[in-house]
C-alpha cells in the first residue's frame, strides 16, 4: 500500500517551531497529551494537556502551516510546543488511516443527532445553568426571539451591565474568560445591527462602549482583550449607524465628542470611518465643530507657550482638521496645522519630515535649523540634527551640516554621530572624534554616572583599535554588555581576557536567574569551550555546577 503523506510538513514544523520547542512537543505527542476534538481538510482542534489545559487549532497544509495556542506561550514567542504536539498527532492519524471530520468533537455531534428535542433542551438548559457565558447567549438569544423593542432593550442592558461588571479587580487569568462574557453580549448586538431593530442596537452598543471603557480601569489588560472589545464594539456601532441612517448632524455631533472626549481611541478617525453614513451634510458639521475648536487651541512656538484648554484634546483636534485639509488637498493647512506646536525640537522634526515627504525640501531645512536654532542652548535632538545634516548634505552644503554634528556630539556625543561625522569628515574627523572622547572620559566625574568610558571603547572596537580599547577599559572599567562586545571582537586573539569578562557575566546573569540568563550563561559557557584546553573548561563547568547545584534549571541545560 502507498504510504500517506504527513498532513504537516516536518520539515517546516521544525524551522517554525525551533529544535527545542519541537523536541517538547514530540515528548508531548508520544506521551499521549494530545486530544483530537476535530480533524477537518484545512483545520486541526485540539486539546493539549500540559501543566494546564490549552485550546489549538491549526490551520493548513503541507508546508503551509498556521494557527494558535491558549497558551503564554504562544501570545509571547508564537509557535509553541502544544502546536506542535497537535500537528504531530494528526500526521499519525493520518498515517493510521483515520479519516477527516473524526475527533471527540465528531463523536459528540453523532451522539447528540440520535438524542430527542427535549433530552437536549435539558442537557443544554443544564449546562447553562453552570455556565454564564452560555446563560448569557442563550437567555439573550431567546430575548431578541419573543421580547418587544422596550422589554428587549431592558433585558440586554442588564445583560451587558452584568457581562461588563468586574466586582474588584480582573487579574490577567481571569481577563479572557471576562472578555468572552462581553463578547457574548456583543454577538447579539451584532445580530441586531443589520436588522430592523439596528436603531436599537446603536443605543445599546454606545451603553456596552461606556461600560467597557469603565471596565478597563479594573482589569490587567496585557492581552488587549479590552481594546479588541472597544474595536469590536466600534464595528457594530458602524453597522448600525449604516442600518438605521440617523440624522447626519446628530450624527458628526455625538461622533465629535465621543473622538474628542472619549476615554480611549474608540472612536479616532471617525470623521473618515463614518463618511458614508454622514454624507457632505455630516462632514460639514464635523469639519465646522473641528475648526471652531482648533481656533481655541493656542499656539505653542519655543520654550514660551500659552497654557492649553485641557477640555480641549490637541492632539485629536489637529488629527480631524488635518483629515479636511488632506481631502482638500489642502498642502498649506496641513503645513498650518503642524506649525501651530512648535514647541519642541521633536515637533520641529515632524513638520521638517511632513514638508520633505511633500517635495518642498528646502522648507523642510529651514525648518529643521530653525529648530536647532531655538533649542540650540538644549541637549541636542539627535534625530533632528541627523534630519538637518542630510539635507544640508544633499544640497552640497556639507561644512554646515559638519558643524551641526560637531556641535552636537561636543554636547551629548553618540555612536551615531560618530559615524555619521566619520562618514563626512573621514579620518581626520576620526581622529578628532576620538581626541574629544578620550579627553570627556578624562574629565572627573560623579562616581554615580555610570561607564562614561562606553562610548570610546564601542568607537575603538569599532574601528578595530583593539589594543586602545582594551586600554581604556582597564583604565576606566566599562559596561557588562561593552565588555562582552570587545571580548568577542578579539577572543581569538586575546582568548585568556575574553575568557576572564565572560565569567564575570556568566556570575552576574545566574546570580539574576530566569530562564532566559540561565540561557545566556549556557551559551557563554559553552563560547568558553573554544578558548581554552578540554581539561580547563572541564573544571570550571564542575566548579560552576557544585555552586549554583540549586539552581535546577540551569543545571538542566548544562547537563
């Protein structure tokens, strides 16, 4: 008999997944923790069992390979070992012969289809009774089926009040199962929203995006399960707005507040996002209620400025008029606009880039020395001086971009102005960069500054002066990090240096503990490996295992 073809390809299941993850989810498949729910032609469900239950589904076939993982893991680095042990198993159902549309959740569906109506109205009504989210699509379900508008509207807002009520504090465990119980409600709102009660849906889905909002106070979102929601919301307000074409005045106006006023992005570029629904009469309110608070807005130039109208959000306001003046075609408003806050060298950099993405370069300079100019007496802005060096540069003025960079690198100097004046100037502005440096790391400072010799080590590695810089670290003491990166420049000249600052990292990252130090530390252990004779490596890993012996992870990857 011909031999199936694996479902997933091994070969990309591996580059995917990485050799460790995939040797764990080949330890997971062989042990048995993998549950097939559903074998489907493009879709795989399962549940893994590990130091918890997790939910994945993969997608694809052959070498095209997708999906997800309810696991930490997952949401963190992406494909984990619960997908692999998933993908793992349906290849060996397939090599087994086991067809499509079988799993647990195949055996569920032919069990139920020769169950009768009423032993699975009470196994349903059972199980709602245990389970709130399922109460809550249910009870909803069957609200919008038989209830009046008035008597509908009452029972879904008391569904949404108690879907978004958090009693306390949602820690991160908790946020996912909490966001399922909104998303239930909104599955019904959903279905409201394209229909004849849409007008209904619109009230009711602005009451759920002001419960949620509230909500958000009270929940360890690290997952963005509330924005996903106030996104979602969003969506559903939108299709409402479709179906049940309110006044387009009424509309721009409640749209307005909500961009301007609102408590999170919800609703930003709505003026945009609404246009249909709003038509020219709506736009027209929109951009007259824009500029009439834009106007209130008061300019900010340099480091003198009026105080701001806090009831005024700046930043939302200059986003919607900036959205007429481009459907205009408006160039000089746009400018306008963003000459209105020039009150930071950042600010200055943002008008200076939008007049060079326009093609008025010679703007965007004067602009952009202008800036300089008034914040001159500041730290420098990197990013600006950098903006202003390469048009100076491209107009063939390189002597003032020259002094621009030099007098900001005598200010606060950088590895990039280094190289940018380097890149200018050659070697004569090599060697003046590094007489400057030398002679900064020479003045006395505060012993609290940190490594002020960091910088000239880097330069000196850089340009392959390795003596000098093995020099100025030993007079100066440098950086963790700098000294590694020198001692991998010149290990295999300077092995015994190397060896000696590799050490000092490896204490430093074991002591720290977690699992990523400990994987840092393996990995220089086993750089050392290279740098010196098998009995020498030999005693310092045993030395290395009789003092951190307690420390069962790291033990395991030495091992």
């Amino acid at each position: 008999m011909k031999k199936a073809r694996p479902r997933f390809d091994l070969g990309v299941l591996r580059d995917m997944a990485g050799d460790k993850v995939y040797a764990r989810g080949e330890a997971y498949h062989r042990d048995g923790q993998v549950a097939i729910l559903a074998l489907e032609p493009e879709r795989v469900l399962a549940q893994v069992t590990g130091t918890d239950e997790y939910r994945v589904e993969l997608t694809g076939r052959g070498r095209t390979i997708d999906g997800a993982c309810s696991c930490r893991a997952f949401a963190d680095w992406g494909f984990c070992k619960h997908m692999v042990a998933t993908a793992l198993a349906a290849n060996a159902a397939r090599a087994e012969g086991e067809t499509e549309g079988v799993g647990a959740l195949a055996r569920i569906r032919a069990h139920l289809k020769e169950q009768g109506t009423d032993a699975l109205v009470a196994m349903i009504v059972d199980m709602a009774g245990r389970d709130l989210a399922l109460f809550r699509r249910l009870d909803s379900a069957a609200s919008v089926a038989r209830a009046d508008d008035k008597t509908l509207e009452i029972s879904l807002r008391k569904a949404i009040d108690s879907a978004t009520r958090t009693g306390g504090y949602v820690d991160y465990g908790a946020a996912a199962g909490w966001a399922a119980g909104v998303n239930a409600v909104l599955d019904t709102l959903a279905g409201l929203a394209s229909g004849p009660r849409a007008g209904l849906a619109l009230n009711l889905v602005e009451h759920a995006i002001h419960r949620i909002e509230r909500a958000m106070e009270s929940i360890d979102d690290s997952d963005g399960h509330g924005g996903a929601l106030l996104d979602r919301a969003r969506d559903i307000h939108l299709a409402a707005v479709g179906a049940a074409r309110p006044d387009p005045v009424k509309l721009a106006r409640d749209l307005f507040a909500r961009e301007t006023k609102g408590l999170y992005d919800t609703f930003y570029g709505a003026a945009a996002l609404y246009a249909d629904a709003l038509g020219e009469a709506g736009l027209a309110e929109y951009r007259r209620l824009a500029t009439e608070a834009w106007n209130k807005v008061p300019s900010r130039m340099g480091k003198r400025r009026e105080t701001d109208d806090h009831s005024v959000d700046r930043s939302g306001v200059a986003a919607i008029v900036d959205f007429f003046a481009k459907r205009d075609g408006d160039v000089e408003a746009r400018i306008a606009i963003r000459a209105k806050d020039l009150s930071s060298p950042w600010s200055y950099l943002e008008l200076a880039e939008f007049c060079r993405n326009q093609g008025r370069e010679q703007e965007a300079l004067r602009y952009a020395e202008e800036g300089l100019w008034i914040f001159e007496d500041d730290e420098p802005d990197q990013r600006l001086v950098s903006f202003a060096a390469d048009l100076l540069t491209k107009a063939g003025r390189k002597e003032e971009a020259a002094t621009h960079l030099w007098r900001a690198f005598e200010k606060a100097p950088s590895f990039e102005m280094y190289a940018r004046l380097a890149k200018l100037g050659g070697k004569a502005a090599r060697r003046r960069a590094l007489e400057l440096l030398e002679a900064s790391v020479a003045k006395p400072r505060s012993r609290f500054w940190g490594h002020p010799a960091d910088l000239l080590i880097r330069v000196l590695t850089h340009e392959k002066m390795f003596d000098e810089a093995w020099a100025a670290m030993r007079r100066h003491g440098a950086s963790v990090d700098v000294k590694e990166a020198l001692a991998m420049a010149t290990e295999a000249t300077r092995p015994r240096e190397a060896i000696e600052v590799y050490a000092a990292k490896i204490e430093g990252l074991v002591d720290a503990g977690g699992d990523q130090a400990y994987k840092e530390a393996a990995s220089l252990i086993a750089r050392m490996a290279g740098l010196r004779d098998l009995a020498e490596q030999a005693a310092y890993v045993a030395d290395i295992k009789e003092r951190f012996r307690r420390r069962r992870n790291f033990m395991k990857l030495l091992d």
